[in-house]
C-alpha cells in the first residue's frame, strides 16, 4: 500500500466518504462524529472547547429565540439547545433527576458528552456534562429553570453561524482537534498497535507536541537507532526516483534541504532547523502536532503559513507505509515543496479560503487539497511530474500515478471538489495542472465563490487575519493598496529614466 500520512484528511464532502492516511483534512465537524473521534486526553467536550475559542458573535440562521441573552436555532416548533452544566458529588442523584426533566419536557436529546470537573475542587467525583437536545420553543424557559434546580452552574452555547476561525497566529493552539482513529492504541490494523514500546515512544513525542504553544522554542526529538533505520531505508528508495518523477519545485527545495539543513539517510531532521529554513525561504514555519487533525483546523493553520508537522515515526516493520502522518510523510512529501514561493502562496490561500467556511465548504476544499497538495500533478516541459506530498513521501503510487495505468483529468477545481477519493489503496484517478501557476490561479477564482459574508487578508507583519466585514476597512486596505501602487510605479519611473 502507499505510503500515506496526514494532513489530515477529508471525507466526502471534506470528502464524500471518509478517509485516512494522508495528511488530508478530515470531516470532523460535527460533535456527534467528534465524539467519537476524540480521546479524552485529546479533547474531551468538543462543544466546550468552541465556547472557550470564543466564537464569532452572530447566531444561527432561521428563526432565533433567546433566552438569558443565548440565541438558540428555533425549526418548526422546537428550539436546539446546547447546554453546559455542572454536577457535584453532593448531587449524584441529580443526574437522574436531569432524565427525569427531559422526559417530562419531551426533549429529544441529540448528543451528550462529560468529564470530571475542570473547575471543580473534586474534580474526580463532580461531573460536567455537555448536552445538545431540542425541546418545543414555549418551553425553553421553564425547562432551563427546572434544570437549574437540580443540577450546577447550567450554561449555554449558541449555534455557530459562522463558526469560529483564529485571527491571530497565537489562536491556532486552539487549533487542536485531533482524529483518533489511526492512533496506534486505538487502532488494530496500525503496525504498531501490538508493540508497547513503539506505542510508549509514539505517546511520548505527541507528548511534547501537546505540550508546546505558539512561539514556544520548538521541541527536538533524540531519535533512535532504530527509527533513523527506518528514515533512512524510505529516504533512500525515494530518493532513487525523484529525478525522474518529481516536479522542479521539489527536486530544488530538496536540494536546498540537503545543502543547509542536514537533509540525508543518517539523520532524520529536527522540526526546528526545518522550520528556520523554510522561515527564510517562504514565511511558513511548523508547529509539531500529535497526530492527524480536523480538516477546518489543519487548513486555518496554513492561512497564517503554519504547517502542522508530526515527529514521530512510521514502525519499523513496515517502513513503505503509515496509516497515520509521520515524519517521513511531513519531511519528505511537503517541506521541499513549501520551499518555494509559488506553491507556499498556493497553500496559505487554500488556507485563507477556509477561514469561516461553511463545513460543505470545507469538505470540498480538503478534497481539493487531497488531489492537488497531496496527490497533484503538473505538466513541465511536455511531461507530467509529480507534486503533492502523498505521491512524494510513497514509493508505489510514485511509480504507479506516473504509468501507463491510472486516469488523469484536467484540473477543474468544481469537478475535483466533489471527486470521490481513495485513502486505502492507489488514487483511481489523478489531477493533472497545466503548471502550479494555473493550478493557483483556479484555486483563486474557485475560493471566490464560497460563500461568506465576508472577506479576509492575511497581515504578514502581526501575523494576523484581518476580517474586511466592514466599509471602513475595505477603504483602509484600498488605501494602503494605493501607496504600494505608488512606491511600484515610482520604481518603474526610475528605471525607465536610468
């Protein structure tokens, strides 16, 4: 099978199924889907963690009813309600109580998640619990103040209209929603899931990517004997057949690597030299991440030209594959290509174009990113190359997309948006550009088209995402426009006098 790893990968719609092995984004959105998906230790209420994001101030489409000042989405009588609410020790019996409330108001419960109190004194015996439900919309009132009678603290979260997005390079550590489902502990088809010291090392490197924050000094990794074994027998056989099937891009970005950053088979590289690297080559700069993450969070880090990079390895025992993103898949498949300047653009407004999406939106743009970043294809010089990563960093479909054997179609955003792909086997059909220019290009003119009742612009300077919602701003930003325009047209005077 190929060598796949992480972006962490879409599903159908983010792909219309779902998907594994890539670094693709993945359809997460929804909280009945993440619970299942997240681990304790990785997230423990995924509605929670929006509301200490801090989502965007509107309220859900539709008929809104408030209540205590909450705006919750009202459809045909009923009201969804998304509840928080606190349960001590000292009320164990309110829990039950909490039923028998749901059965006297006929409320439907749609999703419930808990975890011992966060701010509680004991917190191994008081509860949290997050709750989504639909009640009918006359009631909403007396069944709060019923709920408030017997259990603690009773909070609410609104539905999100705009879900939330970070604007500041700081916020992506609330970035963090990560997918379990290739975890080695968790899943019984990974390589390692039978090794307890591979699971132990694996476990104690996506310890210290939990650990860092933004702008933290980034964390290096003393990799073993074995695990350089490893690296070196992928980088070798990979680096056998570059020459021939990968794009100019890349082939230069992986020169520069092996010149002035320790790139080769007896090292595996540390994620920090890589990132001064590519900090100087193209503005993009890593941030270590502990496993495969949601689709909407991967993609809003590469709107601030932040690459969510894993430091773990792939298991010995089958160093041709990962289920899950690994090193090799990061170092190999994506960092020579976000080396160059045309494709770093290509992926921060992919990034950009996701920033306050609708979750269809995003599904159709990690589709997108999985046939162009991860599996993409160029022309050059009257040959097809390679450039996504998932072909780059994998030996077999390297050979395979580059046959006589697969489908290739033009790169039509619309038409690859909905493209059903494959994560478990060979892709059935690639995306061929014309060059990463037209493949930009396109991407820029599909991004105008999604929807939202805004628009934004990355600020290199404070590494911030400016949200233009508003006249006062597009006049501002037309004014600096201006002046730019003013300094190229003077230069362009200057030369045409000399």
């Amino acid at each position: 099978m190929a060598v796949r790893c992480g972006l962490k990968r879409p599903t159908p719609a983010c792909r219309p199924r779902t998907h594994t092995t890539h670094r693709t984004p993945m359809k997460t959105d929804s909280s009945a889907n993440q619970a299942a998906a997240f681990g304790g230790r990785r997230q423990s209420l995924i509605e929670d963690a929006r509301r200490e994001r801090g989502g965007l101030p509107v309220g859900p489409p539709g008929h809104p009813k408030t209540v205590d000042g909450n705006v919750f989405e009202e459809k045909e009588g009923r009201a969804t309600l998304n509840l928080l609410f606190a349960l001590s020790s000292e009320k164990n019996s309110g829990f039950f109580k909490t039923g028998k409330i749901f059965e006297t108001f006929e409320a439907k419960l749609l999703h419930m998640e808990s975890r011992p109190g966060k701010n509680s004194k004991n917190s191994t015996s008081d509860l949290e619990f997050f709750i989504k439900c639909e009640v009918h919309s006359s009631d909403v009132d007396v069944f709060i103040n019923s709920l408030r009678r017997v259990v603690d603290n009773v909070k609410y979260t609104p539905e999100e209209k705009v879900p939330w997005f970070p604007r500041q390079i700081k916020e992506l550590d609330r970035c963090n929603l990560l997918i379990t489902k290739f975890d080695p502990d968790m899943d019984k088809d990974h390589p390692g899931y039978t090794d307890q010291e591979y699971r132990k090392r694996r476990a104690f490197i996506s310890e210290l990517a939990f650990r860092y924050k933004q702008g933290d000094l980034l964390p290096e990794v003393e990799y073993t004997a074995e695990e350089t074994a490893t690296w070196r027998e992928v980088y070798k056989k990979l680096r056998s057949i570059y020459p021939k099937l990968a794009c100019r891009q890349f082939l230069d970005g992986l020169q520069q690597l092996e010149r002035e950053c320790g790139y080769g088979e007896e090292r595996i590289p540390q994620l920090r030299d890589v990132s001064a690297f590519l900090k100087e080559k193209t503005g993009f700069q890593l941030h270590p991440v502990a496993g495969l993450l949601s689709a909407r969070d991967f993609l809003a880090s590469l709107a601030f030209r932040v690459f969510q990079c894993t430091q773990y390895i792939r298991h010995s025992s089958a160093p041709m594959h990962s289920p899950e993103p690994d090193c090799c898949h990061e170092l190999l498949g994506h960092i020579p290509m976000l080396a160059d300047k045309e494709f770093a653009q290509f992926s921060q407004e992919i990034g950009l174009a996701s920033l306050g999406a609708s979750q269809e939106d995003i599904e159709k743009l990690s589709t997108l990113y999985w046939f162009t970043v991860e599996f993409g294809l160029c022309k050059q010089n009257g040959t097809v190359k390679a450039y996504g990563a998932g072909l780059l960093s994998s030996y077999g479909e390297l050979v395979y997309a580059l046959s006589n054997e697969p489908e290739y179609k033009p790169f039509n955003p619309e038409e690859t948006a909905v493209q059903p792909y494959q994560d478990q086997t060979y892709q059935p059909v690639y995306f061929v550009s014309d060059s990463l220019e037209d493949a930009k290009i396109k991407l820029r003119k599909y991004s105008a088209t999604i929807e939202r009742p805004f628009a934004v612009r990355y600020e290199p300077f404070t590494c911030a995402v400016d949200v233009l919602d508003q006249p006062s701003k597009i006049v501002n930003e037309l004014r600096r426009l201006r002046e730019d325009l003013k300094t190229l047209q003077g230069a362009l005077e200057k030369l045409s006098s000399s």
